[in-house]
C-alpha cells in the first residue's frame, strides 16, 4: 500500500466536491429495477508500444502483427486460454427519492467482474458478460459509469471516492500493470437513450513507461548485469500516488496526487542480471542490452513483466533521477547517469517549440545509454504507445 499520508489533504478537497449520498444498501424509492440488462462493449484501447504479459493494446487490423496483448485476452479466463483478468466497473446512481431530493448512491455494482467470455444468454452484442449475475437498469435515474482495468485494483479504490472524481491508489514499486481508465454516463430519462444498446468504454492509459538499453560506441564487449533508478539529490521522483480521473467540468481529465518519494539511499525498481550482452565489432555492428531483461533475472522479476518497459507514475521531471548501472568489466564500478529534466520536444501547429519537463500518461520514454572510451552517453526517444518511432533525441 502507500507509504505516505502527505496527499491525504488533497484527497478531503477532491472528497468534499463530491455528491450527497446515501447507504449503498439503501434501494432507491423511485422505479425499481426493470427486466433490461446493462451490456457494455469496449470500443477503443489505446495502443502500447511492446508485446508483454500486462501491456494491453486494441484489436489487430488485417494483416497486422500485433505486438502486444489485447484487452479481450487479458480478461478471457485462464481456462479459455486466456490472463484471466477482469474490468471492474464503479457506477454511482442518482435519483429523485420520495421527499423530491437528490440523492446518490455510491459504488452500485461493487465487485462486478466484466470479462470476455461467451453466456448463452448474454450480451447479444459481444462476448463481453459479468463473472457473476446481470445486472439491470434502475429507470428514472443517471448513471455515472468508471471503468477501470485490471479489476483486481479494487482493494486500491479509495474508499471516499465517488464517479465523478474516481480515485485510486497505485504504487508502482508493488504492482507493474497496465492501468486503464474509461468514463461515461447514461440518463435513464432521456427518451432518445436506447437501454438494449450497450454502454461503450474508451479506454486510455493512465501511466506513463520507461525502457533503457546499453550499449559501447567503441569495439568492446560487455555485459549488463545490474540496475535501479536514484533520486540524486532530494525526495523528487515519486513511485506511488493516487490517480484522480475526472472533475465535474472535464470528466476525463486524469492528475495524480504524488504519494511515496524514495530517500537518496533507495534503489528504485532494483534488477540483477548474470549477464545480458551488448557488443560493437570492428565493423561498427552493435549488439545493445536492455535493461529489466526477464529471462535468467536473479532480482526484480516485478519489473521484468513487460519487455523491458517499467511503468511510472506521470509525474514531474526534475533533472535529479540517475539511471545506475554495473557492468561485468566494469567490477564494482556503478555508472550514474543523470536523466535530463526536459522529457520530450513539443512542435506546436505555429512550428515553435514547447520543452516539456513531464512524464505523461499514454507516453513512453526509452533511453539508450551509450559507452564511450571516455563517458557515458544518453539518446533519448518519446512516442504515444501505438508509435514506434522515436519524436526527437537528446545527447549530452
């Protein structure tokens, strides 16, 4: 869990905004619950930039080769061939009591597990159907609907949270999934809301990803063998937080409220090696190694999960995060590299250009770090998830 209460004065000012509510066990007073199943269908996922076990990108077109795990696999039962994952889906629903006050209810499917599986009977428009019982339309009400993937996060859903502003906890040095955010809301009244359509998810990327790789310059063979990221000078890069998805005026906005920053004495995400190669020949052909590589890890088997890419919180570059590394021939030298403040070059429409200092969410970062005869080098590549190409480079 999170290591640190600093943030939990902002979270009381994201609670108090919220909507009155009553009792989840309370059943509304107006319509009761009709005979119209809730079916819902994921329409859009963000792409990820890599194949992994947890990185979870969108359907392949023709003729594609997908080089990542779709949504619909990851939450086919293990059974089935399948992650055996989930959706979890927090609605809160509004309604008109008796006396003609509002009143909201919190967290109305609680514990709903919305998979991928075929039910006779089912949703008629997709094989995406609930774990357990249907569920079914309260009339007469709104709904706000938040999705979230993996379902599994539950016990990481802040309590005090409600639809409008969803908050969850993710520390990233105990979980390395791809967390994945939808909204939308249904007004039961509306005569132009067809209830038999299903309710469609778009989903986006709430993290943002890091990948490095080593590599010489000069005719040299080595071997990675160790890793971690450091805070150089104060408590600045920040592993655990709370995501806060959605206000009332921009229902999809996604800001995190830093939680757990590492001592300058902690090694962050940790990972050993025997050895992982990276060579250049007299020819100049060049063998690089990647960084959390999983095959024969001796430490960090968490951060291994996703071909190389660990996941962070979207956060603040501060220009104090050091990359460490060892190598075979270099002993029990440590390599520091510091990572640059600026994390990408923004071209607007006018063609001036925007330095950004942020890790942002639906981004990746991969750094190729460079061995000299005579210092280390750092190339460093950004793109969306679903771009392979690297948007500009950075050599210091």
């Amino acid at each position: 869990m999170i290591r640190t209460s600093k943030y939990l004065f902002a979270l009381a000012l994201l609670a108090a905004g919220g909507c009155s509510t009553e009792p989840r066990e309370k059943i509304p007073t107006g319509p009761e619950a009709g005979t119209i199943p809730i079916v819902w269908d994921v329409v859009s996922v963000d792409k990820p930039g890599t194949q992994s076990r947890s990185l979870i990108g969108p359907a392949p077109e023709e003729g594609q080769n997908p080089d990542w795990i779709t949504l619909e696999e990851a939450c086919t039962p293990t059974a089935s061939g399948g992650q055996g994952e989930a959706i979890g889906i927090w609605a809160d629903y509004t309604y008109m009591d008796t006396d003609g006050q509002e009143s909201t209810m919190k967290d109305v499917f609680r514990g709903t597990r919305l998979i991928y599986q075929h039910k006779e009977s089912g949703n008629p428009h997709s094989d995406w159907n609930y774990a357990g019982s249907d569920l079914y339309w309260f009339i007469g009400g709104r709904y706000k609907f938040r999705a979230y993937y993996p379902q599994n996060l539950a016990d990481h859903v802040v309590s005090s949270t409600n639809a409008t502003t969803f908050v969850i906890e993710y520390p990233t040095h105990e979980i390395q999934e791809d967390l994945l955010l939808a909204y939308n809301q249904v007004d039961t009244n509306n005569p132009r809301v067809n209830l038999n359509d299903p309710v469609p998810l778009h989903f986006s990327h709430g993290l943002a990803a890091l990948r490095f790789f080593v590599k010489a310059s000069y005719t040299n063979s080595d071997q990675l063998t160790s890793c971690y990221l450091q805070n150089a000078d104060s408590r600045d890069f920040a592993t655990s937080g709370m995501l806060a998805y959605g206000t009332e005026t921009q229902p999809e906005n996604i800001s995190w409220i830093i939680g757990y920053t590492p001592p300058v004495t902690e090694r962050i995400y940790y990972w050993s090696h025997p050895g992982v190669a990276f060579s250049t020949d007299e020819a100049g052909n060049t063998v690089r190694a990647m960084a959390y590589t999983a095959e024969n890890a001796t430490s960090g088997d968490l951060f291994t999960q996703n071909n190389g890419w660990v996941l962070i919180l979207p956060q603040a570059s501060s220009g104090n995060l050091q990359f460490c590394f060892t190598t075979t021939n270099g002993e029990e030298a440590i390599y520091r590299v510091t990572i640059p403040k600026i994390t990408e070059r923004i071209t607007a429409s006018d063609g001036s250009v925007y330095e950004s200092t942020e890790y942002r969410p639906g981004r990746r970062y991969t750094y190729t770090i460079t061995i000299t005869e005579a210092n280390v080098d750092l190339t460093l590549t950004v793109a969306d998830w679903n771009e392979r190409e690297s948007s500009y480079e950075i050599v210091f």
